[in-house]
C-alpha cells in the first residue's frame, strides 16, 4: 500500500492517509497548537470503507491502548525538550548504606 500526505504545515500538523479505495481507507493526522497555557497535539485516525468496520470492532481497544502509550512517550519528549538538562549527581553520591558506616573512601 502507498502512503500518500495529504496535508502538511512544517512544524504544525501533518496527516497522511493509506489503503484500498472502497475496501479500507485510514488517515491519520497530528496538529500541534501552542498557547499561552502550553502546547497542544491532537492526534486523530480515521477509517473509512467497508472491511474498517468489521477490523474496527477488533481493533479498537489496542488501537486506543497504543495511542495512548504513544501519546505519553511524545508528551515526556516534548516536556523533557523544555527543560534545562542539567548534570546528575548520581556518581557523585555515595549509597545511604555507605554513608551510614562511613566506608566509602572515609579515613
């Protein structure tokens, strides 16, 4: 099946759509939308045709399970893109067990 992009904005929405004619067709699309309370993506996956109803009715619940897995990695990368990265300090730190018997390079 070919892919076809049926609606592209750079850095703003992008949607594409595959399948038969007739038989399945599924567009998918994401836009993104930024406001003064933070930035928004909405995602939406469209099936038309009539072998999507008999798949629909099998699909639909891992379908909405793995979008919402999606949803979340995207929603941790975009957050994790705002924030200043700064150094741990996880090799810095002794463990708690070393620190309470004082053995850890202690004199």
């Amino acid at each position: 099946m070919d892919v076809e992009v049926f609606h592209y904005d750079e850095g703003a929405a992008i949607g594409w759509r595959t399948g038969h004619r007739y038989l399945i067709l599924i567009e998918e699309s994401f836009e993104i939308i930024e406001d003064n309370a933070g930035t928004y993506v909405y995602h939406s996956i469209e099936c038309r045709g009539w072998v999507s109803a008999l798949i629909w009715q099998f699909t639909k619940r891992g379908l909405r399970r793995r979008l919402a897995i999606e949803s979340g990695i995207l929603a941790r990368r975009v957050e994790g893109n705002q924030r200043n990265y700064t150094v741990g300090n996880r090799h810095k730190r002794r463990s708690l067990k070393a620190q309470a018997s004082h053995r850890a390079n202690d004199e």
